[in-house]
C-alpha cells in the first residue's frame, strides 16, 4: 500500500494542477461520518463529500441496493432500454416536490448538467434567452453554469470569455453590507440596462448559498423574486444541489420559505455517494423540450436510481429531517460555547437551517473583517487532528459543516471536541 506522500509525488505527475485536492490524505476506506486513510489514520467527515453522503458512507441499505441491482444489469442507457428505477424514482421526486400541481423529473449525472439543463428546459418553455443568477452562487464547471456561478476565483479565471446573456444580482447579506432592498434594487437596474423582463428566460437562486457561505437567501427575497417572475411569465429555478435532501431539516431548503418554485435542481446527496442529478418540475414547463433534447449516456443510471430510492427511504425510515435539527442545534449551540472563549480565533454569524451549518472567522471580536488566513489555519489544524473540515465563503472565511446525518451522538460529540482544538490551534498559531 502507497503511502500519502508517495500518492501526493505520483499523482502531481499524472494529473492536472488544476483539479486540486483540500488535502494530502488518501481515502482507503470509510464508513458512516468516518474514514480512515492509506496509512491508516482515522478521521471524522465534517465534509460528506462536500454535502453528497447525508446518509453517510456505504449506509447498508444503500450498498444492498446498489449490489441488487448489479445482479440484473448495469447499464442500457434509460433512452435505449429504459428501467423500472428511473420511473419510480420519478413518481416519489414528483411527490416530494416543493410545489402545487403535476411535476415531471428528469435525470442526468451530475449538478452542473443539472442546472444546465434547468436554463434549456426554461429557455424552451418561455423561448426567451437571458438567465439572472446571484453574487456568491456555484453552479457548476461547465461554460454556461460557470456563467451563473458568481464567484471568479478559481471558477473562471484563464476560461473566458463566458456565454452572453447570463447577468448576476447581489445577493443580500448585511454582514456584507448588502440588504433585500439592496438586491431588488439591483434586479430593477438591470431590467432598465441591460435585459428586459422579456428577455428572461429564468431566475436561479440557491436557498442556501453553498460555497458562497452558507447564507440562507431571505424569505422576502424569494416571495419578491416569485411575484416578478409572476408578474413577466419568468421561471424560477431552486437550486437545491448542495441543500437538498434533509440536509437543512427539509427535503428541500426553499420549503423553509413557503416559496413555491418552477423548477428545482437536485444532485449530491439524492445517490447516497453514486453520481446522479435531476431537474424537478412542474409538468408544463418540463415538457416544453423536444424528445431528444434532454439527457445524456449515463443519465440516471441505473445503479444510482437504485441507490436513490434506498436514500428516500432511508430519509423517512431514520427520521433525517427531525435528526439534521437535532444535529444543527447541537453544533450551533457548542460553536457559540466556543466562541466565548478568549483563546480560540474569533467566531461570529454561527447559522444555518438544519444541519447546514457555517460560521465566520473574522479578525477581532464584535466587528466583521473575515479572516481567511485564520480559516486556513482552522482547517488545517483540523486535519492534522482527524477532522476533515471545509471552508468556504466569497472571502474564504467560512468554516462549513457538512457532516452525514447518520452521526452518532459520541461520533459528533468527538468531532465538536477537534473542531474546539483547531479553532484553539489556530489562535496559537496567528
């Protein structure tokens, strides 16, 4: 067995700089919120393969249906020979939708194509073009969800120039200096500039920002955003990649809200840890694509639909929806016992729905200056004493928990214990 070190040599000389790694540790085995690298050190996953394993690495059930289905057939592609798995998992999506009314779903692989083809399935149903998307969002590597991320760095530096037609709104967040009033205003100005309310074909929001900092968008920003796209025949598009699936204490994020979207976009945790995405919504708009016009070769493959179905049951069975609240509150309510502490680099804007948890490293106590070097050294800290832990965030200062909700008690507990040591770490080391 190579070590990490001889696995960091090998693999900078087989494989691009450019697909980077958080860090230099080499994944043998895992299961639940644990794994254990190639040398066989163990650590807690506070990352869940940034928020893919809710139900935690290789859940049995998943893993029973995932070895089931390999006795049958591993691939036809569903628009050649098409399977029973991707039907019903249609049918128990449709009715889970956050919405009123007949839905539709389709699949694909992943989230990228997901909100991909959200914008095609938008652009054929309205036969407008423009898509507005926010400050802070990800949503996706590909050219035209690279577009819709609002973030440059790394996303699309050297990769321009991007496609037209996709315009960027800030989105609100008072730590940042930016209101809702903030916000709308900015939609206003550019409806008077530069795309017309005609000329849209969708509106895309994340209702809890991923990578831009675990920030919840606004009740009275989507109930706006909902009577504009009303009001000029506008599609609006949840993209519940990152928060879906129980994660924040609902199936999807937006339901927290009573804002009823469009469409909305799925992927991470619906396969358990096996790569599938899918676009959920409301019939008419769905089918507004030409047969042939969505999908893909691998698009709801069979092994990640047999996967799927054991994580919705699984979300009902264990009772992940009460669970991720338990385990939000739990987090939140230790992170702020740590943050009282005068030894431990400052912690503010502890939040999150659920267990979609993030908070602020900043500079100095009772002011908001964020502190990425800080976060580094938070995480770094982390690491070094069995945590994988994330950061995220437009200023790289948000610390992000991501942890399966399939955590035991003494499992988090421990984890809460490493994180107070790296934050403690980090403070030593400034």
């Amino acid at each position: 067995m190579a070590t990490n070190a001889e696995l960091v040599a090998r693999r900078e000389a087989a494989t691009p700089r450019g697909v980077s790694i958080a860090y230099p540790v080499y994944a043998e085995k895992a299961q639940n919120a644990e794994l254990w690298d190639v040398e066989g050190k163990r650590f807690i996953d506070f990352a869940g393969g940034i928020g893919v394993l809710n139900v935690g690495h290789r859940h049995p059930k998943v893993i029973a249906a995932v070895k089931d289905q390999l006795d049958h057939f591993t691939h036809t592609c569903v628009q050649v020979a098409p399977y029973e798995g991707y039907v019903e998992l249609a049918e128990r999506l449709n009715a889970l939708a956050p919405f009123k009314g007949p839905a539709k779903t389709a699949f694909f692989t992943t989230g990228a194509e997901a909100t991909e083809n959200a914008v095609k399935i938008s652009r054929a149903y309205t036969g407008r073009s423009a898509v507005i998307a926010f400050t802070g969002a990800f949503h996706g590597r590909t050219m035209m969800t690279m577009a819709m991320t609002g973030k440059t760095l790394p996303y699309k530096k050297k990769f321009g120039p991007m496609p037209s037609e996709v315009f960027h709104v800030p989105f609100p967040n008072e730590l940042h200096g930016v209101t809702v009033a903030d916000s709308l205003r900015a939609l206003e100005f550019l409806f008077r500039a530069d795309v017309e309310p005609s000329r849209v074909a969708c509106i895309i929001i994340e209702p809890v920002q991923g990578e831009g900092g675990f920030y919840s968008a606004p009740v009275a920003l989507l109930t706006a955003l909902r009577a504009l796209c009303d009001e000029h025949g506008i599609v609006l598009v949840a993209d519940e990649v990152q928060s879906g699936f129980a994660r924040t204490g609902k199936i999807f994020g937006i339901e927290h809200s009573g804002v009823e979207p469009d469409l909305v976009t799925v992927a991470k945790s619906l396969g358990g840890g096996f790569p599938i995405s899918g676009v959920i919504g409301k019939a008419p708009i769905m089918d507004a694509a030409d047969p042939g016009g969505i999908g893909g070769t691998y698009a709801g493959s069979p092994i990640a639909c047999a996967a799927a179905l054991a994580v919705l049951d699984i979300i009902a069975e264990e009772k992940l929806l009460d669970r991720a609240n338990a385990i939000g509150d739990r987090i939140k309510a230790r992170v702020a016992a740590i943050a009282t502490r005068n030894d431990v680099v400052p912690v503010t804007a502890i939040r999150g729905p659920g267990a979609m948890i993030g908070f602020d490293i900043v500079k100095s106590r009772g002011s908001y200056e964020p502190d990425a070097e800080a976060t580094k050294r938070v995480t770094q800290a982390a690491i070094e004493n069995g945590l994988i832990l994330l950061s995220c965030g437009v200023y790289g200062n948000v610390i992000r928990v991501l942890v399966p909700l399939t955590v035991s008690d003494a499992v988090l507990d421990e984890a809460l214990g490493k994180l107070e040591t790296a934050l403690a770490a980090a403070y030593q080391g400034a």
